[in-house]
C-alpha cells in the first residue's frame, strides 16, 4: 500500500490496544505483588518489631516470724514477691488495714530493702496488714493477713465514783482517782455519756476535762444521766465503769 493511507495503516499498528495495556497492568502488578501495610511479614507469624508483653508483679507470699506476738515485742514480717518483664526493681510498702492503734509503724517501709519489715505492736489484739509490691507504676496487693498480739500485762481497773443526787444548774463533778493499773503504770482517762434525758442535748464535748480523772459537766435537764469511764496503761485498756447521775427539781 502506497501514499497517505500506508502511513497511517503502520502508525496505527505500532499503537497498543487497550486490553494491550491492561494485560501489561496485570503483569507488572503480579511480578511486585500486591502487599499491604498489614501483611510485611510471612504469613502466619508476627510482627518482629512487636513491643514485649508488660510487666507483670504478683505477691506469692507474706509471713510473720512469730505465731504468738507479745505486746512491745519486735515483730518482723516478710513478703515474696515476683516481677515478669519489668525494668524497674521491686518496691514493697507496708500498710495495717486495721489495728487496735491509731498508727503502726514499719521499718523500713517504702524501698527496694522493705520485702522484710518489722513494727512493734503496742496494743494486744488484733492486726490486719498487707503489703503492696511495685516495678514502676505495675503493682500488686497481698491478700490481708491477720496477726493476733497478745499481751503479759494486766487490765487496769476503772472506778468512776459513786452514785449521786444533783440539782438543776449545778455542776456535777465526777471522780475517777479510785481507778488503778495492778502493775503500778500511770493511767490515762476517757469519760462518755452512755444515757441522758430524752430532752437533753449534751453530748461528750461537754463533759469538761473528760480526759483526766477528775471531769464535770453542767445538767441540762431534769432525770438521769449515766457516764462511763474507761483507763488505759498504754498497753490495755480497762472495761468501762459507770456513774448515774440524778438531777431532782
């Protein structure tokens, strides 16, 4: 074929088809493969760069060195504790849940050496303490163990005084001095209202001096008022005593 028409018969075969194009799309695409940012690895096994598992703390074991603590004896305890993929080391702290004092003090407490502690127990009865364990910010709480601390002392004796008869606006004093500890140890007091008149509106604030042996109080009303006193020796305190008091017109 000559002339105008033979040149564009051989340009137009020199141009791909479209299905031309599209096989070699397919092609290029199976050679790469066609992988998404979820499967860089072979399939079935994890991501290598994956983060370790956290750390882990549990407390297997806490215990007394002693199964009948004394009243001022040196109790020590122990914990034992595990910390699994941590980089931290472990850190114990004390606490009493409950005790019969106000506060109990371990040494040492709060550190890296406080898996073993002690404390001096200065009241008898019963204490409830645990121990918490921390790597970091993981940490773990011991179930509570209950300590039973008995005592050699003797119970001092209350003795609020007798009976007595009192007018309207009269103050009535009270005398605890006949209380004593058998072992000679100073004493402390604590004086309470166990029954007042159904219209009085006294309450323990107004017992005057009510931690010595010698309290008083003011009568609001007319009938009876009942108070209890109770000692202590600083190791045990004594069962309560009671006083009534009659107001008459």
């Amino acid at each position: 074929m000559a002339g105008p028409l033979a040149g564009l018969y051989h340009a137009r075969m020199r141009t791909p088809s479209s299905s031309s194009l599209l096989l070699g799309a397919l092609l290029i695409l199976s050679a790469c493969g066609d992988k998404s940012a979820d499967d860089s690895g072979p399939s079935g096994t994890g991501d290598d760069s994956a983060e370790p598992a956290g750390c882990a703390v549990a407390v297997t074991l806490v215990e007394a060195d002693d199964d009948d603590p004394q009243v001022g004896q040196t109790v020590s305890l122990a914990a034992t504790a595990t910390a699994k993929d941590c980089d931290d080391a472990l850190v114990y702290t004390w606490m009493a849940e409950s005790s019969p004092e106000d506060d109990v003090s371990f040494e040492p407490n709060g550190s890296a050496e406080a898996a073993e502690t002690t404390f001096v127990p200065g009241s008898e009865g019963l204490y409830v303490f645990s121990v918490t364990a921390c790597s970091g910010e993981t940490c773990e709480s011991s179930d509570p163990v209950g300590l039973d601390v008995s005592s050699d002392n003797e119970h001092p004796v209350a003795d609020a005084g007798d009976d007595q008869e009192s007018k309207p606006g009269v103050e009535v004093n009270l005398d605890g001095s006949g209380s004593y500890d058998p072992e000679g140890s100073d004493l402390s007091y604590s004086w309470s209202f166990q029954i007042l008149p159904s219209t009085s509106a006294l309450t323990d604030a107004e017992i005057a001096d009510a931690d010595t042996a010698t309290a008083s109080f003011l009568p609001d009303e007319l009938g009876v008022y009942k108070l209890a006193l109770v000692v202590s020796d600083g190791a045990a305190e004594s069962a309560p005593d009671s006083v009534q008091i009659t107001v008459l017109d």
